[in-house]
C-alpha cells in the first residue's frame, strides 16, 4: 500500500523531503501557503554551499553538511543547476582572532573537511586585498542556485505525480477517523498517513497546530545584505569569512563573490520584528508579542543584549559602521563602495532557558515529523536532511 504524506512548506527542505519520499514510492502532497516557491529563508540566503567545519564534530550539523556539501553539487551538476566550487578563506585579521582560527582547522579535520592553515603571505596570493595575520583555506566551499534547485525539484516532483499546491495553508491539524492524519486547508481536509513539517519561520506554529508542544520556539532574526558596487567587485575574488564567536551561530558579515559575478557582503544579524519581515518597517503586533511572552527571549536578551545585539543595530542602521565591519576584511572597501541589497530572516529555534539551539531539530510524534530548527547550513544538508525525514516516516 501506497503511503500518503502531506507535506507543508515549500522552501528547499519541504522539496528535497517531497522529492525522496516520492523516490521511496509514497503518494506526496506539498502544502506552501505563499504563491512561489522558495518564498522566504531559502529565496533570501547567501546561496552558498557549506564545507562543515563550524559545526561541533558528531553533531547532525556537521555530519549533514559535509554529506550535503557533495549531495547538493551533485545534484545540481546533474540537474542544470549553475554552481561553482570555488572555496573560501576564513581569516583571522588579529593575532587575538589565532587560536579562535586554530579551532576551526581542528574542527575541519575532525569533520573530514578539505582545509589548511596559511600564512598572510599565501591568503593574499588567494585574494590580494585582504587582510590577515593568517587564514584558513577551505576548498570544497561552493556557491550555488539554490532557488534553482527547488525549480528543479519541483519539475521532478511534477514529472513523478506528486500533489504540488501553492497559496494552500495548513489550517487545521488532527488525527482523523479514516485516516492517520487530517490537513484542513480552509477549502477541503487531506487525509494522509502523515505529516512532515517543514515551515520554516512558521515550524513551530504548526507543530502546536497538529497537537506538539516543541522543546524550542522559533525567533526569527533578520540578515541584511549589501553588494560592492560595480566598480569595486575587483577588490574580491571569491568568498572571504571572520572567524566567528564560537558562542553564537552567525558567522558575521563576511564577502561573497556570487555565481554573476556580483559581490554580497553581510549578513548581520537582528531580531526581526516580524516572522517575516524584511525590513525595520515590518512589524507585526502579535509576532513581537510572542516573542515577549516566551521566558526564553528574556534570558537571550540578559546575555547578549549588550554590548552584541546593540553593536548588530548600529551595524544596521549605519552604512558606515557595515563598511567598517568589511574593512577589516578587506581594508579597501569603504562607505562608497557598498549598496543596499536586500535582507533575509533566519527561523532560529530558542529553548525556554535562553539558549540557542546550536544543532538541526527535528521532533516526531505519531505519524508526524516536524523540522523544528533548520537555519545555516540547511539548505547545504537539504537532500541529507530530506533523507532523515523520511526515515523517520518509514
């Protein structure tokens, strides 16, 4: 017999999870409550293809990311995809920022990652304008299309019979009489054999939707890009990193020459004032009252409210301060030399106690699986993930 799945979120991890249920021969209905696909974290994200080294050895992050980084070239190689493996330098521009750098090159063994320690010397034969007092290589970086891969999940998808449904929500979620689960979409119910979540910003809601009570709550934080200016995309040739706050999952605004040759520089990162809001502007009443109501979001505050997340504010409402941020980077690069490029929002699952959930979480119930915390690198580990789920369907 034939199983039947409802599916809600159309972003890349919903189309991968689809897309291999349907390859395990299940009968897969997509629900995505906005009109395209791709419509947020997956259609704003920086579009790269991450190696594995951030990522605590052994943990799902890690061991998906590295598998994920050769599953999704892969793929889109196969698929028409446009993608280039071009690695990156993760630079440490202060001798404070070495042994920080050191961890990271221990991390990339331990997770089987292709990288190397080099000197300043070598970085810059890599990237000339850089600066550093040494840097990591990292090789099997790629940048990608990943809006592009869910067009071509969603034609596999289509050429396979599977039950693709734009601007449908799930409204409603229960057991049903005649069948494991019951999807009330406002205009019919769906009777399947189960339900995976993958809504993204929204994974949270809908799990207390079908009746779960998640470990964790969804904070979304807003990225805010910029790009070099014509004439200055010269100053980079391919992706440059800081080495990150070991203690916080952004990996701080870094530079990133894209697939047409453009060059995005960020993101950093704010508390969004919306689960999908794009801008200082989009505000939703009830999204923020959520947020004030979950004990959580007050203990994040305490610990990094200050200095953190008023330095990442200021970042945001000063051009100069993000050009600043670059220059240590690349110390060419100044006010002039950037413009506005857009934004994302990251869907960061927050635990009661104020921590952030520092790895993929993903929480079954009968007949459901819910993906509860997939940001970076979810859409690197997408077909991985997709390949977990749908074990956990069966």
């Amino acid at each position: 017999m034939v199983n039947r799945v409802v599916v809600v979120g159309g972003g890349i991890i919903g189309l991968a999870t689809a897309w291999e249920l349907t390859r395990r021969g299940s009968a897969v209905t997509v629900l995505e409550k906005e009109d395209r696909w791709a419509a947020h974290q997956t259609g704003h994200n920086s579009n790269v293809v991450h190696a594995g080294l951030y990522y605590r050895p052994g943990s799902a992050k890690a061991r998906m990311s590295v598998a994920g980084n050769r599953s999704i070239v892969e793929f889109a190689r196969e698929h028409g995809v446009p993608v280039e493996v071009c690695g990156k330098l993760v630079v440490a521009t202060s001798d404070a920022e070495l042994p920080a750098l050191g961890v990271l090159a221990q991390r990339a063994e331990a997770n089987g990652v292709p990288a190397k320690l080099i000197s300043a010397a070598e970085a810059r034969e890599y990237e000339p304008e850089v600066s550093c007092v040494r840097a990591l290589r990292v090789e099997s970086t790629a940048i990608i299309d990943f809006p592009r891969v869910c067009t071509a999940l969603v034609r596999l998808l289509t050429e396979h019979g599977a039950d693709l449904r734009l601007g449908t929500a799930a409204r409603g979620i229960r057991p049903g009489s005649a069948a494991n689960v019951e999807v009330a979409t406002g205009d019919e119910v769906l009777r399947a054999d189960a339900l995976v979540n993958c809504a993204g910003l929204q994974s949270d809601r809908v799990a207390e939707l079908a009746g779960l009570r998640p470990s964790a709550r969804i904070v979304p934080f807003r990225g805010e890009y910029y790009e070099l200016t014509p004439q200055r995309r010269h100053l980079v040739r391919g992706l440059i990193y800081p080495v990150p706050d070991p203690a916080l999952p952004f990996l701080g605004v870094h530079l990133t020459r894209m697939l047409d040759g453009s060059v995005h520089a960020g993101p950093n990162a704010v508390l969004a004032l919306r689960r999908e809001g794009y801008r200082w502007r989009d505000v939703s009443p009830s999204d923020l009252a959520d947020v004030a109501r979950f004990p959580g979001s007050w203990r994040l505050a305490r610990k990094w409210a200050y200095p953190t997340g008023l330095e990442e504010v200021r970042r945001s409402l000063s051009k100069r301060r993000f050009a600043a941020s670059l220059a240590r980077l690349v110390p060419a690069v100044g006010p002039d030399d950037i413009v506005r490029h857009g934004s994302g929002v990251r869907a960061q699952a927050l635990r009661p106690d104020g921590s952030l959930v520092d790895d993929f979480l993903i929480e079954t119930a009968p007949h459901q699986v819910h993906v509860l915390n997939a940001p970076s690198p979810a859409a690197t580990s997408a077909l991985e993930i997709a390949k977990y789920v749908a074990d956990q369907v069966g």
